[in-house]
C-alpha cells in the first residue's frame, strides 16, 4: 500500500499524473455555446436565395384570375 502523500507536497510530475487521471471528455456533449440566428440581421445568403428559385408563375396565374371574371 502507497503511503498517503498530500497534494500540496506531490511533485510537479506527480500532481500532473494524478490531475490528467481525474480528466474526464465531454463524450457526446459539445461545450460550445449556440444561440438561434437573429432573423432581423442582414444576411448575404439569404438575399441571394432569389436567384436560386424557378420563376414564378404570375403570368400562368393571371390568366386563370381573368378567365373566372
């Protein structure tokens, strides 16, 4: 049986060894801090979105509001 040494007497090694036992990981957890986006913020992509959109169909749509009148 090791005889009891206390922490503040260990060597610089020693409290290392014993510290990076007692170190456990995150596992599936991420520490990183999220918050939702703020939808009021100006946003380069989504101005863009337009673009990747198929045209509208306002001309189709017109002629079936002139057909019912």
């Amino acid at each position: 049986m090791e005889k009891f040494i206390p922490y503040e007497k260990l060597s610089k090694k020693e409290k290392r060894k014993l510290d990076q036992a007692k170190r456990q990981t995150w596992g599936e957890l991420n520490p990183v801090t999220r918050k939702p986006e703020n939808s009021k913020a100006y946003n380069r992509k989504r101005t863009q979105d337009w673009k990747k959109e198929p045209p509208e169909l306002r001309p189709l749509y017109m002629l079936q509001l002139n057909a019912i009148k």
